[in-house]
C-alpha cells in the first residue's frame, strides 16, 4: 500500500534526471548509478511485441519503466517532449527521484486514469491521480494533481529559518511550483493566518502590535516550496516589507521555472535576504 506526506494540489504534467553521455544520434542518453530502477518500485512495462500494439495502457507503462530504468531518451521518444523545454531540462528533472510508480485505475479511449507514488532520493514521497492522453503511441496530454493531504513539512537545511514541502523539489518543480495557480491552491486560509499572526505579535517585543500594519509572511515562499500551514515558516511582516519581499520572491521563482537556477540556491538566497529583517 502506499505511504504519502503531499499535500494539496492542482494540474500537473511529469518530468523527472541524471547524467549525459552523447548517443551515435547526437542526442544525450542518461544514465544514472545502475541501468535499471529498483526492482520492488520500477512497474512492469509491456512493449508493444508483448500487447501486439501501441495500446494506451501500455504506452503509459512503458513511459515510467523507462524513467526507472534511466532510459530517458526512451521516455522522451514516448512523450517526454512535450512535457519540458528542452532534452536537457526534462533529465534534469529527475535528479532527486529514486523511483516512480505507476498505477491504471481505468481507460477511457485515449484517456489512461492513473495514480502515480513518486519517491525522492530524500526519503519523501508524493501521490498524484489524474490521467494521460496517448495519441499516436505516444503520451500527448498530462493532467494529474496532487492527493494525501496532509500538514507535513521538513526543515530547511543547516538548521536555518522556515520550513518546506517536502513534495517540492527540484524534480517536481514543472507540475508543482511552475503551474499557474499553484501557490493559490496550496495557500492555508486566511483565518488561520490571521489568528496565529495574532498570537505571534502577542507575543513579541515590538511595541506596535497592531495586526494591521503586517502581513503573515512565508520565510520561504510557497512559490519556492515553503511549508504553507507549519508556524515555523510563519511570521509578521511589517507590510512594506512584505512588498519588497514579494519582488525578491517573484524574481527567484521566475528564474526556477525559466532553469537558470536551481530550487535549493533560490530557498538559499531567499532566507538570505530576509535574514537582516526585524522579527516580532
């Protein structure tokens, strides 16, 4: 049965990688440590000799037998193209997957309904359901959203402020953090907000403790894959604050999902702007 500790979600569309080797092609082959992915996650794949056509389950499996085996120029063959930028980017993706498992629920003509555990080289796992459109033997259309919802978060590395959602990493950036809408989806309400910014201004020195005057700010955001609901990854901001911390948080996040930065160095470079920022 499987385990999970993702929370909320919206549409999403797969990409997962590792290291380039140039195949006789001329397109990058990538390998990762071994050849093929963990025998008790990695689902059986049927090629089409075996189910005597390009059937739309079968695409579906083959796709993520590829992506364990760390065939992803076979994944890509099958619709990994449309999911990512480039070759290069939609490896990339998969730098801290260990495995990925997949489930059909149902087919409905093209339409192949499924429930996908991902499992990150950290230990974390993510569920997702949705479904995948296969035309032409290959994978055309991706639309999956994240399930087993839950308060879960995990500590920002070396021990600093703030808290993340362990289902954002770098390898989930493109149906996560990237996909229009997903910080309004994954946003706590704004009651619970406002009572625990309440609380905290209660409780601190400063002398204006009105709860007017500041906003309940994200140490990391959730456009960087901060923690939504944990008080760890909470705090009042005075509002003009706030403002200048939303340019510095937009910036980093465009530069993410654009590939010239990686998640880790944006949350890194985010904490390190707010650092110098009085805390109630």
């Amino acid at each position: 049965m499987w385990t999970s500790k993702a929370v909320a979600g919206l549409c999403v569309v797969a990409a997962l990688g590792l290291t380039a080797h140039t195949q006789p092609s001329g397109r990058p082959a990538v390998t990762g440590a071994g050849e093929t992915g963990p025998p008790s996650i990695a689902p059986v794949a049927r090629t089409m000799a075996q189910v005597g056509g390009p059937d739309p389950v079968s695409v579906v499996e083959e796709y993520y037998a590829a992506i364990n085996r760390h065939d992803y120029s076979r994944a890509w063959d099958l619709g990994g193209s449309r999911f990512a930028r480039s070759y290069e980017q939609f490896v990339a993706g998969f730098a801290d997957t260990a495995a990925d498992e997949i489930r059909v629920d149902s087919v409905t003509g093209e339409s192949v309904q499924v429930h996908l555990h991902a499992v990150h080289t950290d230990g974390s796992t993510a569920d997702y359901a949705g479904s995948y459109t296969v035309r032409g033997g290959t994978l055309s259309r991706a639309s999956l959203h994240r399930v087993g919802v839950g308060g879960f978060s995990r500590p920002v590395p070396g021990g600093v402020p703030g808290a993340l959602d362990p289902a954002v990493t770098q390898s989930t950036i493109h149906y996560t953090i990237c996909v229009r809408g997903w910080t309004a989806a994954v946003r706590p309400p704004s009651a619970l907000t406002e009572q625990l910014k309440r609380r905290q201004l209660a409780a601190s020195g400063v002398s204006d403790k009105n709860p007017a005057h500041y906003e309940e700010d994200h140490i990391i955001p959730l456009e960087l894959g901060g923690a939504a609901s944990d008080p760890a990854n909470l705090r009042p901001v005075p509002v003009a604050r706030a403002r200048v911390d939303d340019r510095l948080e937009n910036s980093l996040h465009r530069a993410v999902c654009a590939g010239s930065l990686t998640l880790p160095v944006a949350q890194t470079r985010v904490e390190e702007g707010k650092a110098a920022e009085v805390r109630p």
